[in-house]
C-alpha cells in the first residue's frame, strides 16, 4: 500500500513535533507575508542566520519572519 503525499508529510511533522531529530536537522517555522505557515527543515546543518538567508532569498517579497523550532 503506498502512503499518499499528505500522509507522508503528517509522518515527516511527526518526527519533529515529537521531539526526536536527528543531528544537524533542525526545524523552523516559515511564515510569510498572508499569514501561511509552514515548516522549514535544514538538513544542512546551517546556522540559524545561514537560514534566514536561505529562507529570505527563496520567498522574496512573500517571507515575513522565521522561527526556530524549540525540540
């Protein structure tokens, strides 16, 4: 039986919302500008400016704030 794409993202949350992660990934809110959140993850190991960047330069004009993930 294959797990269809909302499935697997509830899986993937799972694993960060239960506070079990991994060494060198870490978890970030994304919230842009009309309000939508999403979860960011760096599998990069990057710091949390590093992220920022990353984040800022991917939505553009869209990013409004970017908030760490306390596991």
């Amino acid at each position: 039986m294959s797990l269809d794409f909302e499935q697997k993202n509830k899986n993937i949350l799972n694993r960060f919302e239960s506070k079990t992660t991994s060494n060198g990934c870490t978890a970030y809110n994304t919230v842009l500008q009309d309000g939508r959140k999403m979860v960011s993850i760096d599998m990069q190991n990057r710091t949390w400016e590093e992220m920022l960047k990353s984040e800022k330069s991917f939505w553009g004009d869209r990013f409004a704030k970017l908030e760490y993930v306390k596991g």
